[in-house]
C-alpha cells in the first residue's frame, strides 16, 4: 500500500464540518493550514472541533497575499495575526498545541514564484537561494515552524533545500481548485474524471509518504470528496500527524 499525508488548505469554509465528518468515517487524520481571514469570517468553532477529534492546524497565512508582492514587515504580521487565532483555537479546545507548521499561499515563499504550479521542476534546485526568502526561512526556523512529514520517501524530499525548509510543501497537488467556477475549463484538468485520471498516472505509487494538497474552499468539497474516495478505492492510506 503505498502512504499520503493529507494537507488541506484554506479552512475553515462552511463545508469545514462536514469534510471533518467525511474524514472521521474514513479513520483520515489532516493537516489543515488555515487562514485568519475565514477565521474571522467563519469562526473557530469547526476548527476547534476538528483540533478535538485529532486533527492538526498549521498556518496559512491571514489574507492569502502572495508573499512575494508582501514587505518582509507585512509577511511576518500576516504569519503572527494568524497564529495568534490558531493559539486562541488550541486553548478554547483543551488541547495542547505540540507543532508549528506554515504553508506560503500559492507556494509563493517571498520571491512572487508560485512553486505550487511547476513544483516538479525544482528537484534539482535550491529552491531557497532567493535573499528574500532566506529572510522569511530564517524567521520561521526561529519560531519553531518546522516540517511534520518524516515518512516521505519521494526524490522532491532528497533535495535539501526542500527536506529541512521550515515551510511545509508537498509532493502532489490535487489541483482540485481547478473545479471552482472561475477556474473551470481554464486549465489542463477540466472534470474530476480528469483529476482522478491525474492520480493514476502520478508516481504517487513508487513512493511513500506522499504530501497531498487539496483545499477547504466553498466550491472544492464534491471534488475531495470524490478524490480522496478515488484514493481509498486504489489502495492508497493515510498517516498521522500526531
């Protein structure tokens, strides 16, 4: 069988329950990066209820800015607003908070190249040679922030630039935000056939420990559903964050 950590990003949404339920029945543990922004405008209390059944929150940001159209300034205060919430979540839930984990909106780390896109093209580079981003890397392994992805066995993770980063990255993007009204039709993948097509076709198989992003978004829950459903069925498993 071959292993997934789950990320998800941009929780909560008003669907956030629900995935949460959806991943209970299934036994999935996730990683959600969460923005101060849907915070505010959703509340915690899902987040408080997922951190309760065994989930973990990782920041994402307050505003999603690309990091690199962001002063170093504006960068930090938009990382420290959100950990701020995501504290506040931890202590309203009784659970103690053992990790410190940040994702770059669009993998954007500071330099305005939005990584998430391309990310197959970086193995061989070093991915944090970018003055820019060498300052915001040098903040977070400060703070903390650090990787929680151990069993990740894919060639991605053999370049060191991207094993001991202090942001998490990933292995595979579902492209599931690809779905969404304003997306639809733009990119290569145009239905969810086409993203499960995706799937088969990866080298997900070959490796273990393989790093998923999906998203929390109003439009985006049909198609997680529908993928992570189309993982189980091929024998994919899920490991735990804690």
């Amino acid at each position: 069988m071959t292993s997934c950590y789950l990320t998800i990003d941009d929780s909560p949404s008003p669907h956030t329950d629900a995935m949460i339920d959806f991943l209970d029945e299934r036994k999935i543990k996730a990683l959600l990066f969460v923005r101060g922004d849907m915070i505010d405008k959703h509340g915690m209390e899902s987040l408080i209820r997922a951190v309760k059944r065994g989930h973990v929150l990782g920041n994402h940001s307050y505003s999603h800015k690309r990091f690199g159209e962001l002063s170093y300034d504006e960068a930090i205060a938009e990382i420290e607003k959100t950990d701020t919430l995501i504290d506040d979540v931890y202590v309203r839930s009784g659970i103690k908070r053992t990790g410190y984990y940040f994702r770059f909106p669009y993998l954007d780390r500071g330099d305005g190249d939005p990584v998430e896109r391309h990310f197959d093209n970086v193995v061989e580079a070093n991915i944090n040679d970018d003055p820019r981003i060498i300052k915001i890397q040098n903040y977070l392994h400060d703070k903390g922030y650090t990787q929680p992805f151990d069993l990740c066995t894919h060639p991605y993770y053999q370049n060191a630039s991207i094993k001991n980063a202090a942001d998490c990255l990933m292995t595979y993007s579902s492209f599931d935000w690809m779905m969404t009204d304003r997306h639809k039709g733009k990119w290569d993948y145009k239905t969810i056939d086409d993203l499960k097509t995706k799937i088969d076709h990866s080298d997900m198989k070959n490796h273990q420990g393989n790093i998923l992003i999906f998203h929390d978004q109003d439009e985006t829950f049909e198609t997680f559903k529908s993928l992570i459903d189309h993982m189980i069925n091929k024998g994919y498993t899920f490991l735990d964050f804690q």
